[in-house]
C-alpha cells in the first residue's frame, strides 16, 4: 500500500511529464509556424536554389540551427501533422514525447506521441479550420 505522499508525488510526476509533453508541441508548432513562412518565401528562389533554409523544429526553446531542406522534403515531413524536421543529431530529439522516425543526412524527423501528438495536430496551420491539410504543390 502507498502513502498518502507517494499517491501525491506520483501524481505531481504524470502533470509534469504532460506539462513537458504540451510545452515541446507548442515550442515546435512555433517553429513549424516560422517554417511555414520560409516555405513561402523559398518557393520563390527553388529555380535558382535547389533546398531552402528552414529552421530546426526540435523542442529546445533557444535551438536556432538552420536546416536545408528542398521543398519536396519539406512537404514530406508536413504531410503528417505529427512529424518536424530536426537538425540531425540526438540533441534535437527528446525520447520523452517523440521518437525518431527517419534520418537523413541533412536532418532527421521526429514524431510526437501521446499528448504532444494530439497538441501538434491541433496547432497544425494547415489544419486549423478543422478539414483537410492543405497540399501545397511542388511541381515546377
């Protein structure tokens, strides 16, 4: 049987561990928001620049690592609400709430579970309006 204290740190541990899933969602919904607009912007140089600059989509509040991606990469990772594109090292990956779900020389995509899951899906820009994702062609 379980103390009184230990039921209460238990449950103090889950709302910290959920309170870390949301906080790494909306930090990478951030970034993917500023990665929206960098897509609009690299859409515009792709006949002279084949990969564009975007930035890492990782949970850490202050990482600022740029990330080169073409914007068919770019799409790929955006076709799930639920991946970003990392900067490729185990830094930019928090085995808490996601797991690596590819890597690649350039960058790596991460996939949120659980709770930061069901956040990156809500925070999704392409998503917002409660339908479909938007599909953003990248034919040329």
């Amino acid at each position: 049987m379980t103390s009184d204290h230990e039921g209460r740190r238990a449950r103090i541990d889950a709302n910290e561990s959920v309170l870390e899933e949301l906080r790494a969602a909306k930090t990478q919904a951030l970034f993917r928001e500023v990665n929206e607009r960098l897509e609009t912007l690299s859409d515009s140089f792709t006949v002279v620049l084949p990969r564009g600059s975007f930035i890492c989509e990782c949970a850490q509040e202050t990482c600022a690592e740029e990330i080169a991606l073409s914007l068919e990469e770019y799409e790929a990772v955006r076709a799930d609400s639920t991946t970003f594109a990392v900067a490729p090292s185990d830094e930019h990956a928090f085995p808490a709430v996601e797991r690596i779900a590819a890597k690649h020389e350039r960058y790596w995509v991460v996939a949120k579970m659980g709770t930061a899951a069901a956040v990156a899906q809500r925070l999704d820009p392409r998503r917002r309006d409660g339908g479909a994702p938007e599909v953003r062609s990248v034919e040329r």
